[in-house]
C-alpha cells in the first residue's frame, strides 16, 4: 500500500469561496438551470439555489479530506468536525498513509472533538487502507459506480450515507445523499414517506435528478441547508426561500 504523491486526491484544491476551500464542480458550472426532470422537485430546488445561493461543497482542503470529513461528521455537529480537521491538518496526518501509521491513542486524541473517538480513529484507519488498496481517488472516478458503491459499504464505519458522501463529493459521482433533512423535505411536501428506506428515497431522487455533477452536489447542500435553517423538527416556514417564492408569486404556499 504505496501513497502516492501523484494521487489527485490528496492534492488541494484550487476552488474556493467566502467559506474557504471546498471540493466540488468549478464556478463553471453556475447557474443552475434545471435540477430535476419533475417539474415539482425541479422547481422547489430552483427556488432554494435562487434564495440560498450556491453552495459550492464539500467544505475540504482536498478530496481525501472530504473522506476524513465523511466519517468524521457521523452523529455530531459540523463545526466539531471542523475542530478535529484542523487537528489532523496540524499534526500532518491528512493522507491515507499518515492515518495509517498514527497510533490508535493518538489518533482517537486528535478526532476527539468529533464525539465517539476511539470508534472514528478504527473507521479512518479502516477507510484510509481501503482507499490505498483500492488505487485512490482515480479509482472512485473511472470504477462502475455500482460495484464500488457495495464495496465501500463493506468498509467497517462506512454506512449508506457516508458512502455516497464520499462518492458524490470527494469523487464526483452522480450517487444522490440522503440524510434526515433529504427525508424531511420530501415527506413534508408529501413526495415520499417519513419512514421510506434509504434506497428506496436514493432511488426515487436519482430517477428525477438531472444527470450531472453540479446538480448532484448542490441538491443535497441546498437540502442541508433548508434543514438547518428552517425544515426543523418544528419547521420555519415562514422565511423558507421556497414558501416565500410562492407567496410572492401568488402561489399557495407548500
């Protein structure tokens, strides 16, 4: 298990915006003009790109570091990630290699801001050998997407949603996210049950998604950020990008 230097995945990236760094499609890609092939999903993303703006994801130095980011943020706030990235980052250990060669006490120290430490050092080192055997980010670009997305999933740590994180955002694979702001929204606008499986709703969503990148990316950060703002447990309404469009237009609100 060589690392090599010429692995695009642990090189940083050149994109950036008022956030920091992100890995993700170019400005290029910007606007957005269709995100779905139904007209209703289609147009409720139109409305949150309009209100929200881009999102431009994932928040990572590198794509690797989206990978490290992935495990890192399972049942625990972004911004105790964040604390546990920059740990790693300042102790040189954000390559497969270095995961690999730190010691399980000094790692679960380092990623101890991300809750569950000891369990989330056993799931980078599981990840990051699995990332070296399997040829690095080349090989989670050009592999059928299919095979490598049950192979991930067998990687201790990796469930469905941490897997096409890192497919989606440190690959740029079209494998729609789904967490429990993806579930809220689409049962709330009664698309979808609340309790729909995890690949029943993945299914549903990349039957209707326009087939690209950009796409892919920003529907789910358009999704996460209507979820933290306003599609709460007890939802808020009243400022969604989304009801107030309608209103606006004259629409019934959602």
């Amino acid at each position: 298990m060589l690392e090599l230097s010429t692995d695009p995945g642990l090189h940083p990236t050149a994109r950036a915006n008022a956030r920091g760094p992100y890995v993700g499609a170019p400005r290029g890609a910007h606007p957005i003009r269709r995100f779905a092939r139904d007209a209703a999903l289609d147009r409720l993303l139109r409305e949150l790109y309009a209100g929200f703006g881009p999102q431009q994801w994932w928040p990572a130095r590198t794509p690797f570091e989206v990978i490290v980011g992935a495990i890192l943020t399972q049942n625990t706030a972004w911004r105790n990630v964040e604390l546990a990235l920059a740990n790693l980052r300042a102790h040189e250990r954000m390559s497969p290699r270095r995961l690999l060669d730190a010691a399980p006490d000094e790692l679960a120290a380092l990623v101890r801001p991300a809750g569950y430490y000891n369990a989330k050092a056993k799931k980078l080192h599981a990840i990051s050998a699995w990332y070296l055997d399997v040829g690095g980010l080349p090989a989670l670009k050009r592999r059928a997407l299919g095979p490598l997305r049950a192979e991930l999933l067998d990687v201790h740590g990796v469930g469905p949603e941490t897997a096409d994180s890192i497919l989606c955002y440190a690959a740029g694979r079209r494998s729609a996210v789904v967490d429990t702001y993806t579930r809220r929204i689409l049962s709330r606008h009664g698309w979808l049950d609340a309790d729909a499986n995890y690949e029943a709703i993945r299914a549903w969503l990349e039957e209707r998604l326009v087939d690209a990148r950009v796409v892919y990316e920003e529907f789910h950060a358009l999704f996460v950020r209507a979820g933290y703002d306003n599609c709460k447990p007890t939802a808020r309404c009243e400022t969604c990008p989304s009801v107030v469009k309608a209103a606006s237009s004259g629409g019934a609100a959602r």
